[in-house]
C-alpha cells in the first residue's frame, strides 16, 4: 500500500440503500493514500482495522464540498462532506469542523488536475429521491451551485501529520435533567424570509403577533424554535408559532388539497368522515419524493362509500399525470384538469377535503407563557381518573379545546415538577401530547395540555376500531409512537412509562404519546417501587426490574410491549401470571407470544426491543423503519388499489 496521507474514524452513508434512515450510517475506518481513499470496518476495542468495506480512485473524484446538515441531524452528523465520482455522492460525516477542513482542503489539492472535474455541485443531500436543494429527482441532475473557484479550492491549512484515529467519543445514557431543546432553523427558512400563514391565530398575550390565513409576514427573528418573531405588512411586530407558517410560494403547500405528513390510514378516517363523493386531497405518498392523490367514491352502488389511492406518476419528460395521456408540466395543473374529468379515476375530484380546518397545536399559548389563569379555564366534562387526578375536558378563553389535569395533592413533587414543565413545554412533535401550560397559584394545581378526541389508545383498541382492523392502521399506530419517541429520544428525554395507556388518538387516528416523564414525580410508593403493584412491570426489562436502572433502552423494552399491546388490540401482557411471577420469569429469558394479527416480520421488531441485554436493543430511531422493515406493500405509481 502507498504511503498514508491521512487517515480517521469518520460516520459513512449508505450509497446502496433505496430509502434513508438512521440505520445507513455506519461508522468506519478511512484511509488516504496518493492513489485512493478507502474505507474499512473495525474492531472500537482494540483499535484494529477490520474487513476492507471499498474504495474510490482519486482520478475519478469530479468534486470535494461541504454539504448542509439536515435539519434535526443528531450532533455526530453536525459535519458532513461529499466525494462526488462516477457512481455518485460518497457522504461523509466528521467529528468536527477542522477535521472536516483538513481532508477536505487535503483532497482538493490532490485532484485539483482531474479531467472531469465539475462546476455546479448540490449543497444539500440526496435524500429518499429528491435533492433536498432544489428539489430535482434524478440522482444525476446537474448540481444547482455554482462552485467557487476552480472546482473550491481553498488554501485555508496544510494537512496535519498521520496521526492515530481516536475512538468515537462513547456515549453514556443522560437521565438527568434534559436541557431545553437546542434551537434549529428549519431548512429552506432564515431571518429575513417572507412566509405564509397557513392558519389564523388570536394572540393571547401582548407580545404576540395577529396571523390571518394565507397573509404574508416577515421573519425577524428565531432564536426560539418554537416562536417566531414576525412582522405584519401594515409594519406590526409581535411572536408567532413557527408551526403556523410555510415560506412563502412553496409549492403544494399553498393549496389546502394538499394535506402535508399524512398517511394513508388518516386520509381514509378525514375523508370517510366527511362522506362526500368525490372528496379528496393529495398527500405525500409512502414512497419519498412522490405523492398520491387518495379519493371518495359513492359509485357502483356503494351505501357507505369506499377510499381510492392513485400515486402520480412523472414520465421520462418530467411531466406529472395520473392517466398516461394526460400529462402535466405541474401537479397544481394536474389537479385541476381532474377536478374536470375522471379521466379513468372512479369519479373526477370533486371536493377538497383538507386537514388545515384544525390548526396544530403551539408549544405553550403564547411567547413565554407556561402560567395560566385558572379564570380562563371552562370546565365542560370529566374524561377519567389517572394516575395524578381527575382528567377534565375544557376551553381556554372559550376558543381553545384542553384537557386539564388537576392534581390531587400529595400525589406530585410539586415544585420539580413546575420547573420541569417550562422545559417539557418547549418540545413540540406531531406525536407527542403538546402541554400548554400550568396552574400554579392555587391547589390544586392544574395541567393543561393539548385534548385529543379519541381518547386513550388502549380503549380505542378495544372500542373504537373497527372489529377488522387493517394490519395498515396498527403499523401506523406503531409508527406514530416511534416517531414521537425518537423525538424525545433526541432531546435526551426518558419517558419511563411508555405503554399504550399513555398514548392518546386524536380525531384522524393520529397517536401521540402523552405523560413523557412525568413518573420521575409521582409520591406514590406502591408506584415507585418495583415491588409495588401499581409499577409498571409489564412493560419493564430486566434491568428496570431487578435495580431500577432506566434509560432510553428501557423505554425501547415498553415500546415492544405497546406494540404487542396494538396487535393483540389491547390485551394485557402477560395476562395469566401476576406482578411477582412476571419479575421472576422475565430475566430468565420469558417473552410475550407473537399476536395473530402480527406476522413474523412484525414480530422480530417486538422481539429486537426485548434483548437481555440492553445495548443489544435498537434506538427509536432505528425503529423509524418500520413500516420498510415490515414489508409493507403499496401499489404502483399511477395504480389505483
């Protein structure tokens, strides 16, 4: 082998996989050398290079840049750069920026003389189909920046001398107090844009700022990732929510038939709910990058109506269309030629059925409110008893839906408890239960969160599906859980009481995970203990069960138990043993059958989550691939099912 030039531990992607996720990134063992750059597996222990993993020749290299991090990328891919060459993006992720600029610098003076090399580059990521900077779908297009310089060559350092790699800094399970979440501008939005407001919004507090639906307002500032401070074309300024808005002329999220993160099962709940032949939306399709335009039909004779999904199609010109000899240059175009004409469809599009009528939930009811006046509570019914108290349904202001917690006293450590609630409030996720506030002045003192109509998804397992659910809508139950998970797992949150009883259903079928931390402040020793009755050791891993030790690994125990909880549609775990038993037998290697409704591929899931040994288990992030993992089928572009 030539002399080495440089060499690191670096985190690689996957060039192979079809869809992105969290399990493509592997780390592994670089090597420059003046002819290639090579790559291999190793062994973390002793420090030794492994199987050899593959190469590029240097002479094929056509370009060396940075690439924009994704929005939400964990810290260790914070750095990562692109070695484009014949077969295409090699992307690579450093540990910081000066190591990044080393190779990068290194590499650039060592194929500045390539023939072939190129000028325009992509400065964000190729991702699940699509260029994530200007939204081309040809892995081969042209890159959309132009490149400074002759191909970015910079003199910015010399290399540094081949020194030894260092490990990958180790990573220890954090179950402290989280910080609050960093801020992070969302990709595509910075200060000084114009957005969109996709929902109206009342302010609530002086400091915030009026939005009318489809006005368009001016960014000021983002140093809260949740508010926004905007300013308004008459010149007011004030907070608005981050999650109210969209840059402005973005394409299909300007039209309300487009209903933006929804899947199949939540389109069939709005648009059977809304009964109207002909109804439909577009949405994003199950394979990245496309979308799908699902429909209501009464026709044949139909009484109840059925739902209809057609993926749309893109023909080798670039052009859209959904009938082969109806091509389009634009999908808005599309859309209104089949509001005209059924054109094969089972009708032509009828009705706009949009999921914008309800806008989503704000972290907090204002710019840095989290105390609410119990005056502006209206108590309409009582929804339950949990573990804190009575669980009332109510109204903010009169306009806002709540369900408020009120909290029976000796219950809470109150007073880490209120602390705690300024952080929780500031996380945000589509699937996790959105706390508006408290009330802390009087006792008792009362939670207000975000209300969800469908209530606790264990008893809509057991009542409010239908007697033949889809093995679809249990996967997408999985599926919302994951996600909201991997979010708190991102933030470092432990959740500690994860089982679907802390999941609720909103009025589309959405699950969102509800009570994240909570149990770290209950009083209760029947509760805190493992040999009390009322912990939760159905839904505990071994090492929760013999010494209380909880982290992420353990929540990923309970997440395998909820889904075991979803396809037996809400049985109990390990109903014939009880408390005592189930801590006996559970380290000495018992587990959970596999449920009727789960296939194998279904069921491996549940078993990864319960391996002894807790680093065995996968990260909820891992899990995000759940629904390619289990093998679900969708039909073909352009093919109706």
């Amino acid at each position: 082998m030539s002399d080495i030039v440089l060499e690191e531990i670096f985190i690689k992607r996957s060039q192979q996989k079809k869809k992105t996720s969290p399990l493509n990134f592997k780390e592994r063992w670089f090597i420059l050398t003046q002819e290639k750059i090579s790559y291999y597996d190793y062994d973390a222990d002793k420090m030794k290079r492994k199987g050899f993993k593959g190469s590029v020749d240097l002479e094929k290299i056509k370009c060396v840049e940075i690439v924009q991090p994704e929005m939400g990328a964990p810290l260790e891919r914070s750095f990562p750069f692109q070695i484009i060459y014949d077969e295409g993006p090699l992307y690579i992720f450093a540990r910081n920026e000066d190591i990044r600029a080393q190779w990068i610098d290194t590499l650039k003076q060592m194929v500045h003389h390539n023939k072939d090399r190129m000028q325009k580059y992509h400065p964000c990521f190729w991702v699940d189909g699509m260029w994530l900077c200007c939204q081309q779908e040809v892995k081969q297009a042209m890159g959309c920046k132009v490149l400074d310089g002759k191909n970015g060559t910079s003199q910015r350092r010399k290399p540094r001398v081949r020194e030894k790699p260092l490990p990958p800094t180790p990573t220890e399970e954090k179950v402290a107090r989280p910080l609050p979440p960093e801020p992070a501008e969302p990709s595509g939005l910075s200060v000084g844009m114009t957005v969109r407001a996709e929902y109206d919004y009342s302010p609530i507090t002086a400091q915030d700022l009026q939005l009318k639906k489809n006005g368009e307002y001016t960014i000021l500032e983002m140093s809260d990732p949740n508010w926004w401070k905007a300013r308004d074309q008459l010149g007011n300024e004030g907070y608005i929510p981050s999650n109210y808005v969209v840059e402005a002329k973005t394409g299909l999220e300007q039209y309300d038939w487009y209903c933006k993160n929804m899947n199949r099962s939540q389109a069939e709940a709005l648009l059977k709910s809304e009964n109207k032949d002909g109804g439909f939306l577009v949405r994003d399709s199950s394979k990245a990058g496309k979308y799908t335009v699902s429909l209501f039909s009464k026709g044949g004779g139909e009484t109840q109506g059925s739902c209809k999904h057609y993926n749309i199609c893109t023909s080798s010109q670039g052009q859209f269309y959904l009938a082969e000899k109806h091509n389009f240059n634009t999908i808005p175009e599309l859309i209104t030629y089949h509001q005209h004409n059924a054109a094969g469809m089972v009708s032509r599009l009828k009705y706009i059925i949009s999921n914008r009528a309800q806008p989503p939930s704000t972290a907090g009811l204002g710019y840095g409110v989290w105390e609410i006046d119990p005056r502006y509570l209206t108590f309409i019914k009582e929804l339950g008893n949990g573990q804190f108290g009575v669980v009332k349904y109510g109204k903010l202001r009169g306009q806002n839906d709540v369900a408020i917690k009120m909290i029976k006293e000796g219950s809470m450590s109150e007073d880490d408890f209120i602390e705690e609630a300024k952080i929780m409030m500031k996380l945000r996720h589509e699937n996790l239960v959105q706390l508006y506030g408290v009330c802390t002045k009087q006792r008792p003192i009362y939670i207000v969160t975000e209300y969800l109509s469908n209530g606790c998804l264990l008893t809509y397992l057991k009542e409010g599906l239908t007697q033949h659910p889809t093995t679809v809508q249990l996967l997408e139950m999985c599926k919302d859980v994951t996600e909201g998970m991997a979010y708190l797992e991102s933030k470092q949150y432990l959740h500690r009481d994860l089982a679907a009883r802390n999941c609720l259903v909103d009025s589309n079928g959405t699950v969102k995970v509800t009570d994240f931390g909570l149990s770290r402040y209950v009083l209760d020793d029947e509760y805190t203990s493992s040999e009390g009755s009322k912990f939760p050791v159905r839904w505990s891993p071994p090492e929760v069960l013999l010494y209380c030790k909880f982290s992420s690994k353990s929540d990923i125990w309970a997440y395998g138990v909820l889904m075991w909880e979803v396809y037996t549609l809400g049985r109990l775990p390990y109903e014939r043993l009880n408390n005592t038993e189930i801590v006996d037998q559970v380290p000495r290697g018992l587990r959970l059958y596999r449920p009727q409704l789960a296939n194998e591929r279904v069921y491996s899931i549940m078993t990864s989550c319960w391996q002894e040994k807790a680093d065995e288990r996968p990260s909820f992030q891992e899990l995000g691939l759940l629904g390619k993992v289990c093998g679900q089928t969708r039909p073909q572009a352009g093919h109706k099912d």
